[in-house]
C-alpha cells in the first residue's frame, strides 16, 4: 500500500515538472513572439545596375505565430517592396513572404497562393517567384498598389500562406499595420527624390548556394560544389539536387629491375636486377551530380553524389614493355614493382557521401578521400 502511494506521488511530481517546463517554453516563446511582433521595421533602398532596377523593400515586418507553432516556426516575415524598371519605365509592387523553420522546409511551389483577408475582403496573390532552402522558404508575390494602401489603413488582416503540406496563419500585429503604413507613406505616397544616392546591390539577401570541400585519403583534392535545384518532382519536393566540379592529385612510387641474365640450359630462366626508383604524379579531374535533403534536426544536410573522375599519370613510360631478345624467346627488358600508392589512369566512377560538413568519397579503383565542407553564402 505505501508502495502505490509512493509510486502515485512520484508520478504526480514528474507530470507536474513536465507541465511546469512546458508552460515556460511556452512563455518564453510568446516573449519572443512579441519582442519581434513589435519591433519596428525598415525600408532599404537597392540599385541593379545590371537589369536597370531600383527597390525599396522593407526589413523585418515580423508576423505574429500561433500557439500550436510556437515549437515549430523560427522565424517569419511579410514584407511590401516597391520596383521601379528603367527599361521598361514601369512600377511594380510586391510582397515578400519568409518562413523559417526548426523542424523542417515549408515547401512553397510557384504558382502557389497566398490569401490576405481585409476587414473580410479576401486578396488572392499568385508566387511568382520561390527559393527554397534549407528549413527556409522566400516567396515573392506581386500586388496592386491600391490594395497595399488597404491593408495600411484596415482594422483587421489575416495572412494565409498554402504550401504544399502545410498552410500557416497569422493575424496582423499593431506593429504590422504601423510598418505598412510607414511603407505606403514613404515608398508610395512620397516621390523618391534622392534616387542618385542608392548603393548598388542585390535585393535578394545572401543564401546558402554551394559549399567548398577539401579532403585527403588516397591523395588529396577540392570540389566547388553549386545548388542547382534542377529538379522539379513534386513527389521530392523536400530533395534538391547539385552540380560539382573539381581536382586533385595522387602519388605513387616504383622500383624498375633491368633483364640482366637468361640461363644457358633449360629450362629457361631470367634474372632480374634492381635498376632505380621512381615517383610519379598522378593529376586528376572531378565531376559529379548529386541530391540533397534538408536535416530535420538543425541546420546540416545530407547529400549523396555520383563522381566521375579522370586521371592522367604525369610519366606515361613508366610501365612500358621494351622487348629483349634472349635465347629461349623475347622476354620484358624491365619489370615494375610499385612500393608505394597506385597508379591510376582513365575515367572512373564512385559515389559520394556527405553529412553535415563531414564528407566521405570512394571509387570503383577503391581511391578513397575523406573532408571537410565550408558553406558558400552570396
């Protein structure tokens, strides 16, 4: 009997803790929800010299999230901008929507809608442009000017984002009304005067493109590796897809013997001497292809390749047959022993394997390469 009292209480103690840290993660995550709800946002001004662009888009206008998020969304933004094309002597007015997530990729297609409700007229934008990253989505719709002037001026908005397998929903923020309002004083009631004093830039923030990998095993070698996002399958939406190019060298070492002597009487024999030593170079060129996938446990990835690599031996004699005539027949004037590495030579292919920054490569010759990975943001 004591022993099932004890047991309840321990058992009442343990649910009450577990209720006790949930309340505070809670609490903690509405703090941090409403730190960023009312943080007041920017308005940055670009330059594209080279399609003769000019934006206005603003920074940080933080949506507000759910209760039943909180564990799931890092980090989310709606944000107006302005494009004035030279060439084409035309305005155009946009919204940029960015989701990041701690769990996983809020998959966005293009051609995707989002829904704004004003004081309950709805506004249904089309994406026209999304860039999907890792655990992040940047989608890009464009809207009428007069209906930013609503949205600045409404009592009530309600934002819903379709995805592919998810949908958010948030509620504007008194802070997102004074952001808009801000955006369509500035940007669209107000003249840009000083369009001179933009800095040339790039509206589109810097983003994980690629990474740069160097390894040793067999040799050693580099890769540049780039995000193509060639494929386009929506059964693999979570699964991008890679491009790399590289090179590396590898070394190995022989000793040559020389045909010295052929016995007089059978049956034949042929002796053989040590003549030198050699090292040798062997320069190779890498390619590969590859799919990656978003880790739904931080921000590491996982990527799986296909490498092709071609080598070429620096001494193109170093196992050649010179003849020697003998009395019992032609034999080899030398003989090759290597002592050292492997001597490679044409195409061959391998896999690739990577997790994270820690990557592994091994191919049909059983070369073999392990490494490090360094991120490329631009």
């Amino acid at each position: 009997m004591f022993v099932q009292i004890f047991w309840i209480d321990i058992t009442l103690m343990i649910n009450r803790l577990l209720n006790l840290i949930l309340f505070l993660l809670v609490i903690m995550s509405q703090l941090h929800c409403v730190h960023t709800s009312r943080q007041r946002a920017s308005i940055d001004m670009f330059r594209d010299s080279d399609l003769d662009n000019i934006y206005y888009l603003m920074e940080s206008n933080y949506l507000s999230t759910r209760i039943d998020d909180i564990f799931k969304t890092r980090e989310c933004t709606l944000n107006p901008g302005k494009i004035i094309s030279e060439n084409e002597n035309d305005t155009y007015y946009i919204l940029r929507f960015f989701y990041s997530s701690y769990v996983d990729t809020f998959i966005i297609n293009e051609g995707d809608s989002i829904l704004i409700t004003v004081d309950g007229r709805i506004i249904n934008l089309e994406s026209y442009y999304v860039n999907l990253g890792h655990n992040e989505v940047t989608a890009y719709y464009e809207i009428q000017v007069l209906d930013l002037i609503e949205i600045s001026q409404a009592k009530s908005v309600m934002v819903i984002v379709k995805g592919v397998n998810d949908t958010f929903y948030s509620e504007f923020q008194p802070q997102n009304f004074t952001n808009f309002d801000t955006f369509v004083k500035k940007i669209i009631y107000t003249s840009e005067k000083n369009q001179n004093d933009i800095r040339d830039d790039q509206i589109i923030k810097s983003k994980l493109r690629g990474f740069i990998s160097v390894g040793s095993g067999s040799g050693y070698e580099l890769w540049f590796t780039y995000y193509t996002n060639f494929l386009k399958i929506k059964a693999f939406q979570k699964i991008g897809d890679f491009i790399s190019i590289g090179a590396g060298f590898t070394k190995f070492n022989y000793d040559r013997y020389v045909h010295s002597q052929t016995s007089s009487e059978p049956p034949p024999r042929f002796w053989y001497e040590f003549h030198d030593s050699q090292k040798n170079s062997i320069l190779y060129l890498n390619a590969m292809y590859g799919l990656t996938h978003a880790s739904g446990f931080g921000n590491w990835s996982f990527e799986l390749g296909i490498t092709i690599q071609y080598y070429q031996i620096d001494d193109q004699d170093w196992n050649k047959y010179i003849p020697s005539e003998t009395r019992w027949g032609t034999v080899p004037q030398f003989k090759y022993n290597i002592t050292n590495g492997k001597a490679y030579d044409g195409i061959v292919f391998g896999i690739f394997v990577q997790a994270g920054i820690f990557w592994f490569r091994i191919n049909l010759e059983e070369a073999w390469m392990v490494g490090l990975s360094i991120p490329i943001y631009f």
